[in-house]
C-alpha cells in the first residue's frame, strides 16, 4: 500500500468529523433581546433553508419581524424591522439591515439600537447577537 493510500485511510474518517462539526456550525442561533418600559424580552431563532420571518410582540406598542436573508452574493444578512400600533393596525417605524457573514459566536451583531415613536413618544431598544 502506498503512502498516499495509508494516508488516506487513516484521515478520512478525521475529515468527515471534521467537515460534519463545521456545517452543524453553520446553523447558527440568533437572540434578539428587546427592552420596552425596563422590560426584557428576549427570543431566539435560528437560520432556516427556506425564507422565513419571525415576527415578535416586543410589548403591547411595539412589534418587531426580524429574518436571516441569504441574497444571491452569499453573504448572510440580518433584518430587523420594527412596527407601532397606530390607528388599529401596525406601521413601519424602523428598518435595519446587519451583515453577519463573518460575525463572531456570542458577539452583539447589531449594537444597541434605540426605535422612536414621535407619536407617543414612546422608545424601545434593541440588539441581537449570534450564539
């Protein structure tokens, strides 16, 4: 047996482990923590193979849809989009868009973000991280 084969043998089994670790890496975990009032909330998503936007009841005022988007560049992209109750129905009041291609484990991908409502003069704040 050549030292290739040898080689071959012995880590390609290393390899597998190794390339299986990696895309269960891939899959990461988003939080996004919302404050309204000195309340939390906090919710947790993950990246899924189809489009899907997750939509959450930061409090009684202020809803927020954030989604993971992968455009055709390849690149991962967070958006954040935040919503006010006004006259019975819900209205844009904020949108984000965060690049996370290269963003660290357990790093603050978005910063504190602060989302105001001139009507009510209310405030929320935000930010998300990847786990």
């Amino acid at each position: 047996m050549t030292s290739f084969k040898v080689f071959i043998a012995l880590f390609s089994p290393l390899l597998l482990i190794s390339c299986t670790h990696l895309s269960a890496q891939d899959k990461s975990i988003y939080a996004c923590h919302f404050r309204y009032g000195g309340d939390w909330k906090h919710f947790e998503f993950s990246e899924t193979p189809y489009y899907e936007a997750k939509i959450f009841d930061a409090n009684y005022f202020f809803r927020a849809k954030v989604e993971i988007v992968t455009p055709p560049t390849g690149e991962k992209l967070l958006k954040v989009y935040s919503y006010a109750e006004a006259h019975g129905r819900d209205q844009l009041i904020h949108q984000a868009v965060y690049n996370v291609s290269k963003a660290p484990l357990n790093e603050n991908i978005t910063g504190e973000q602060t989302v105001y409502e001139p009507a009510t003069e209310a405030e929320m704040k935000y930010w998300c991280e990847v786990r």
